[in-house]
C-alpha cells in the first residue's frame, strides 16, 4: 500500500497534469516566479543539475511503473481468458477441472457407470476334418446332424466343416446376476458333400448338402451364480428364453421355449483341478405340437411331430497346467421329446449322439483364449465318428 501511494505521488509530481513543474516544488522554491521557465539563471548551475537528474529519475520510473502496469494487466486479461474457456455450466462453480501436474486419482466418466457393468463375449468353433480318410473332402462327423428323423430312423452325421459363431451381450444386474442377449449361428463350408437318409423299405438315398449360413433361435438369458454354495460344491444356473426366430421356428408356428440349465462344480481340494456337471432341459412351445397332414384323401402314415423338450446331461474335469494352458475333457448325454410325449415323464427318445471331447486351451491375452479338441461319439465309437476342431473365446469389458 505504502508503496503504490508512493508511486502515485511521484507520477503526479512528475506530469502535474500537464502544468510546469514549478506548481509543486518546496515552499521555499515557489516565489521564484516559475523559475525552470522564466528565469533560469537564479539557481547555480549545480542546483540545476541536480534538479534535472531529479527529474530525469522522476520519469525513468514512471515509464517502469507503466510497463509494469502493462505487463499485469496482461497477465491478468489472459487468465480471465483461460478461465472463460474452461467454463462449464454443468460441472460445480462452472468451471472445468484444469490440467495438473500433481498425482491424482482419474475421475470416471459418467458413461462408466453405466457400461462397466456391460460384458460382451464372442465364441468361435471351427469343426474340421475326422481322424478317418474314408470321408469326401471338406467332410466331417457333425454330432449336430445326427437324431432320428419322423419314422425313428437314426440320421447320417456326415456333413461339411463347419465354423460355428455365438455373439453374447451382458449387463451385471447385480453381484450374482447377470442378464444377457445371445446370437448364434453356422456356416457350412463345403458343398456337395454326399450323405445317405434310409427309407420306410429299409434301402437309402443319397443326398446332398450344400454349403451357406443358418442361424439359431436368439435367446435371453439370466445367469445366476452362487444359488448354493459351501466348502464341497457351489451350485449356478442359467435360465433363458428362446424366441422363435428362425424361417423354421416360423414354419413350425413356434410360440417360444423356455430353458433352465443347472450346473455344479464340485470342490476337489486340488488345486488346478476342477470339475463338476452339467445338465440343460429345454420346452418348445408350439400353436400344434402333433398332428396328421393329407396324403391324398386320407392322413399320412406319420404324425408330424415337433421337438417339445430337450434334455441334456454332463459332466466335465479340467486340469490348469499353469496360468496360460487348461486341460479340458468333457461328456454329454442327450434325450429329447416330440409332440403329445411331452405330456408325461415316461417317455424319452434318442436325440443327438453322446459323445466325449478332450482338448486343450491356451490362454494367449487378458480375456482372449484359444484351443483345440477331438470329438468322438461314445456309443458305436470309432474313428469315422471323430472329428478335430478348434475354438476361440473373447472376453471384453
């Protein structure tokens, strides 16, 4: 304060307004009649001297106190500036969070909340060549072509390679439940592989496969894990809803299916060793699930007879080597019901073939992983009924 009136005082005594310096000299000084302008001889010739460095001092620090008031008000105009730029209605006081270089916690974006709980999952299976030379080339034993067709007639598995995709995105409701939407769907390879279908006189045609894309029914699933859990066995089901969304869930007049899939996995005390079962029963429901179609003026031999209930039994047991290789083995046993046998427990058929698989995973990245197999049909087992296959996982968020 001191100093800024100082300062003011001089700048005043030095331009005065514009008026002769005279006006503000000393008391004694003042009855010179204006002395610097009229009559400069009166003082000696050191007094003028030493009144003219006065002055000159006088003015060499105004001209520092106006650069000085320059540079300030400069300072102070690009600051405002800044802080404008940085203004920000939506965020406390206004303003944005500036740029620092001490050590600070990230903050978050707001999106975060809502799409860290999100995870997203795509799985890849390639189904490639048997173990037997005895197939076409680009054919394979295919678990998902065999079943019995109208008559009970077991179905023939061979079929082209085949790459099988599932796309799955998820949202964690809560710790132990997370609500997802699955897409799944298969691309034959290879066209004109030969395949045999038997006839109601016991001879078989043969027919052809050709290659091209077909999708599966898309499903909602809820996961809930940890239903049961303590020292020996933890207890996980999956509970889905299918949408009939196919051309031929559409053909069929399929209303929807309704699954649940239980699993255990059992607590060994082993460690890396891990193993446990798995089962799947699914229901279809359908406008007519059995009836007769025409055959000229009366009904054919055959019902027609949509697949009602699916059921499925396994087990699993898979050793970790170390954190980048799993071992893994697996065996399933299917059934399933057509039309009116859904009505009672008594009555089951043979669905797909059961069938074995051994095969190996490799982690190669955080949330990445990728394998091989062999799959073999554990009923009339042999080499013709094997196939290699190879698998990729991906895991994000």
């Amino acid at each position: 304060m001191k100093i800024a009136l100082s300062l003011i005082l001089m700048l005043a005594s030095a331009l005065a307004f514009a008026q002769p310096i005279g006006r503000f000299l000393p008391p004694e000084y003042q009855n010179q009649n204006n002395i610097f302008t009229n009559n400069k001889k009166t003082f000696s010739q050191k007094k003028k001297k030493r009144y003219k460095r006065v002055t000159k001092r006088g003015h060499r620090k105004i001209a520092d106190e106006k650069r000085r008031r320059a540079k300030l008000k400069k300072t102070k105009t690009k600051a405002k500036s800044k802080r404008s730029s940085n203004f920000n209605p939506s965020l406390p006081g206004g303003m944005a969070p500036v740029a620092s270089i001490s050590a600070q916690a990230p903050q978050k974006p707001t999106f975060r909340k809502y799409t860290e709980k999100l995870n997203f999952n795509y799985f890849a299976q390639y189904l490639g060549p048997s173990l037997s030379s005895d197939y076409q080339s680009g054919a394979t034993y295919n678990r998902f072509k065999t079943g019995q067709d109208y008559k009970g007639d077991a179905l023939d598995s061979t079929a082209s390679h085949q790459m099988f995709h599932s796309i799955t995105l998820g949202y964690q409701l809560a710790k132990d439940y997370n609500l997802s939407f699955g897409y799944t769907f298969q691309d034959d390879l290879n066209s004109d592989i030969k395949y045999q279908q038997k006839n109601e006189d016991g001879s078989y045609t043969e027919l052809t496969r050709f290659k091209g894309v077909s999708d599966n029914n898309k499903r909602a699933n809820l996961f809930i894990s940890n239903i049961f859990s303590n020292k020996y066995f933890t207890v996980n089901a999956n509970h889905f809803f299918e949408f009939a969304s196919t051309f031929s869930s559409e053909g069929n007049d399929m209303d929807y299916g309704l699954g649940f899939q239980p699993s255990i996995n059992i607590n060994t005390g082993l460690r890396g060793f891990y193993t446990g079962i798995t089962s799947s029963i699914q229901r279809n429901y359908f406008k007519k699930q059995e009836f007769y179609q025409k055959c000229g003026d009366s009904d054919c031999k055959y019902p027609t007879r949509y697949q009602t209930l699916l059921a499925e039994v396994g087990a699993f047991a898979n050793y970790s080597l170390n954190d980048y290789v799993l071992l893994r083995s697996s065996i399933a046993f299917d059934w399933d019901q057509r039309g009116d046998q859904v009505e009672n427990l008594s009555n089951f058929n043979k669905n797909m073939d059961d069938v074995g698989r051994i095969g190996v995973d490799v982690n190669i990245d955080y949330g990445v992983t990728a394998g091989t197999f062999l799959e073999f049909a554990l009923e009339d087992a042999s080499i013709d009924r094997t196939a290699i296959g190879a698998t990729l996982n991906v895991n994000l968020f």
